[in-house]
C-alpha cells in the first residue's frame, strides 16, 4: 500500500455555481432513480463486486474513517467516497452496517482497474481476488471484467461536482475534511492554481454536508460561506447543500 498525500481532480465539463462564490455542482439529467433505490435496497451484506445491466456495485466492511475508490477510465485523479447503509429492526436499533458505492457502469468497457483508498492508503479490494500489481504507480490494483459492452440504450445517475475554493498566503499547504471523509483531513489537499487561490472539486452525492479548511492542525471556516453550524466536538463548521 502507498500513502496518498495529494489529489488532483481534472474534469472537463463546465461548472454550475451552487453558492456563495465559493463551491460548484455539475448535474447531469436527472434520472428515474427507482431502479437505483431498489438495487440499494438489495445489498444486505459485504460481497464482492457486481455489475447489473446499469451498474456495478462495490461493498466494503463499515469501520474506516474514510473509504473511497478510484478508476483506470479517469485516471485515478477522482476519488468516489462510499457510503454508509445501516440495517434496523422495528425499534429502529441498528443491527449491522455495511459502506457501498453503486457507479454507473461504463458502456464502452469490457473491464475496469480500479484501486481503493482506506484511511487515506491506497489498497486492492479485498474483496475481489482479480488483482495485480502496477509498476508505474508501485500499488496493487482491482481488475473487474464486466460480461462485455454495455447496451446503447442506458439510464445514467446524476453527478454532482462541488468545487471548493480557499484564497490566503502563496505556499501554503490547504487541506479539507468534512463529513465527507468523516473529518479526517488528510485525505484531499487543495492545489494551488495561482498565488494564494487553492481549489479542489470533489463528486458529492445529493445531502447536506460539514466542512472544514486545515492549515496545520488549526481548523479555519469558509469565510465566503455565510452557512455556519457546530460540529459534535463543539467546533464552527461551515455548510454545504449539494442539490
């Protein structure tokens, strides 16, 4: 496994401004998530990976601070984060819980590479016995064959991409932790594109999220958010809504 120390996120579709000047969302068209929400319902245990006729479901035991995974078609530069599905019984008690992500599958692969990072190392999934070290990145990556192409005719789930701006000193060095990384905040580092403006796009499912900007270990607020709460732990957050 190799420590992951920076992030670099390249896309290139134009972004829609969200709010506050500060953080951006790019939406694709809004599916009929029925199918969605019943193949979700469907996972009830740690398993590895699936591919259905629309997705390709990935499962992972629930217990890291941060569980993410990233992809050989976008050169790994986008990191996905999981979620958390909790199971309960009629008292509304948890009974088990498990960390999924459902991507929509590719319709021009047969394949995919793929590679998880936990706890901000890059790993292989345990879970799928397919894998093999790559000698250009030094880690061990996750091979997945998909049955062949993908149909042409295919529902696609809507992306939502929130860019993240912080402007201070030249030469800083800019982290981010929220609730999206359950605020650990070594995972994404912001990239510096000019002198004192550091940015970072993250894919963020629809919700509502905390965040935070780290300079060292000194916790800063979003001055170009308005939006303010308090953490568990007592401390100012800033607030996003990604819609």
């Amino acid at each position: 496994m190799k420590r992951f120390s920076k992030l670099k996120v390249v896309l290139s579709a134009a972004l829609l401004l969200v709010g506050f000047g500060t953080m951006y969302a790019q939406t694709a068209d809004e599916p009929d998530t029925y199918e969605l929400t019943n193949l979700i319902s469907t996972i009830t245990s740690v398993q590895a990976p699936f591919v259905t006729d629309k997705f390709i479901v990935f499962t992972q035991q629930n217990g890291p601070r941060f569980a993410g995974i990233a992809f050989d078609f976008e050169g790994y530069r986008v990191i996905h984060p999981f979620q958390i599905k909790n199971t309960r019984d009629f008292e509304e008690n948890i009974t088990s819980s498990l960390l999924f992500f459902v991507l929509d599958r590719p319709k021009d692969k047969t394949e995919i590479t793929y590679r998880l990072i936990i706890d901000g190392l890059w790993t292989a999934d345990p879970l799928n016995p397919n894998r093999f070290f790559d000698e250009d990145t030094g880690v061990s990556l996750s091979r997945l064959d998909l049955g062949g192409m993908l149909p042409e005719v295919t529902g696609t789930k809507a992306q939502h991409i929130t860019k993240f701006i912080y402007n201070g000193e030249p030469g800083q060095t800019v982290r981010l932790g929220g609730t999206f990384t359950n605020w650990d905040s070594w995972i994404y580092e912001l990239e510096e594109k000019e002198p004192g403006l550091y940015e970072l796009e993250l894919p963020l499912p629809k919700g509502t999220y905390y965040y935070n900007y780290f300079l060292g270990m000194t916790a800063i607020t979003d001055k170009t958010n308005p939006r303010k709460s308090w953490s568990d732990e007592g401390r100012v957050t800033s607030v996003i809504e990604v819609e």
